[in-house]
C-alpha cells in the first residue's frame, strides 16, 4: 500500500497501526484497510478533509472529534494535519453472511450484541467470556463504540481473534435482521420484573448488553422479546457490564448443558 503507516507497541506485545495525514488515510480507506476509528480535530476545515468526510461518511467509519493534543499524542508529533486512523488488527464479519452460515451448523446459536459499550476494557473482558461460552458472534455498533485496538486484544486475552464480530450502522438494524432469522433477543436490564432464570436461552438467541452509563437504549429496549434482570441482594445497585454479562452468558451455557 502507497500509505504511510507506523506500529507503536503496548506492554504485552500486541500492536496497533496508526495512519496519519489527510491524503494517507484517504488512500488508505480507498485500498479497503479495515479501519478502526478516525480522530479529527476540532473545527478542521478545507477541501481535502471535505473529501476525506465523504469517504468516511460513504464507508460508516467511526469517528471521534478531538483536540490537537491528543492526536499529537497518537501520531508521535508527526505531521497528522488534524487527522489520525487506527487501522484495526481485525477483519469485521458481515452479519448476515455469519447468521446464515451459523444456523446451518447450529440449532441454538447464542449471539452477542453490545449497545454503544464504550470501555475497551469492558469491550475486552466480554470478549473472552464470550469466547470462553461459545458465543458464535458479537455485533457492534460503528458509531459510538469501543473499537478493537491494542488494548482491547490485550485485555481479550487474544479472544478477539477468536469470536467473529460485526460492525453494523445501528443495533437496530442487527435485531431486525437476528428476529427475521429466527433468533430470539433478550435484553439485560433491570427495567423489568423478569430474571434472568426465567428466560429459555436453549434456543436461537442473542442477549443485548447496554452502555456503562444509561444501558440498553430505550428504543432497542421496545424491539426485544424479553428483558431480564440478575437479582442484587446488597446495597449497590447495579454490576458492572462485563461482569453481568458473564452472569448472562454462563446461566446460557448453563441451560445448554442441562
């Protein structure tokens, strides 16, 4: 590729490309790098960005505005004229290509879908459980999600390159596609009298895990075939996202077992 790109590494040896510079990450997006996320500068202006802006617009690449200073940071003081990508270290799955070829192997697929979770931390950790329970994949949201950069690898424990996962432009849209298929969807929040023992995961499903912050959106929350709850006996009153989703994923692995 005509591109220029640098590979900075984490502590545990994992790697994260980064282009920087306005006609690099436009020949980068045209070469079809599977790009991450792009960081712009605030306010940034003039007609080669307007070019790059359609590009990112027509591809549904993530984007984040930024102040100089951290894409300064990114780019090591290169010169990143107010923009910085990071390639990802995944190839994403197409979603309905991977619904398909799973129900044809599989009567009971369990799918995974993270509403707008933004912690790469979390991101990680929810990786690996979901590894670690079978889950045949994830499905994220382009825009306002946690990407899958070098801390999340390390946090995944390497899992990431293990699980397929999904990129698609609303989680919405992966319900209508997963309940035309067949697969029954099931929400994580406490906005409901149901438990999460009540709930049949011995089936085609896929369990929808919310935001650190506000949850699973209130308009996916309308679109669901159940809601469940895990019972919290003590005074806090509410678990962290990839602790509770493990609870979710292993009362699944749990019934399957049975």
């Amino acid at each position: 590729m005509g591109f220029f790109i640098y590979t900075y590494f984490c502590a545990m040896e994992q790697q994260t490309d980064i282009i920087f510079g306005i006609r690099a990450i436009i020949e980068a997006i045209k070469s079809g790098a599977t790009i991450s996320k792009i960081y712009i500068q605030k306010d940034l202006r003039g007609n080669l960005f307007s070019e790059l802006n359609v590009l990112i617009k027509k591809n549904g690449i993530s984007t984040s505005l930024v102040p100089v200073e951290k894409l300064d940071h990114l780019s090591k003081r290169n010169n990143h004229q107010g923009v910085v990508a990071q390639i990802s270290p995944i190839d994403f799955y197409n979603l309905e290509e991977l619904v398909d070829s799973t129900l044809e192997k599989n009567n009971t697929p369990l799918f995974l879908l993270l509403d707008q979770l933004s912690d790469v931390r979390n991101f990680g950790a929810i990786i690996r459980t979901a590894e670690c329970t079978g889950v045949n994949g994830i499905i994220i949201q382009k825009n306002g999600s946690a990407p899958v950069n070098a801390e999340t690898i390390k946090t995944s424990a390497g899992a990431a390159f293990k699980v397929p996962i999904c990129k698609v432009d609303h989680i919405k849209d992966a319900l209508f596609l997963l309940q035309a298929s067949g697969i029954k969807t099931v929400a994580a929040t406490e906005k409901t009298d149901s438990s999460i023992f009540d709930i049949n995961f011995n089936q085609p499903i896929a369990i929808i895990m919310g935001s650190e912050h506000r949850g699973v959106n209130p308009s996916v929350l309308k679109m669901v075939d159940y809601k469940a709850k895990l019972p919290l006996l003590g005074e806090i009153e509410s678990l962290n996202v990839s602790v509770a989703c493990g609870a979710f994923l292993y009362e699944a692995t749990r019934q399957k077992m049975l």
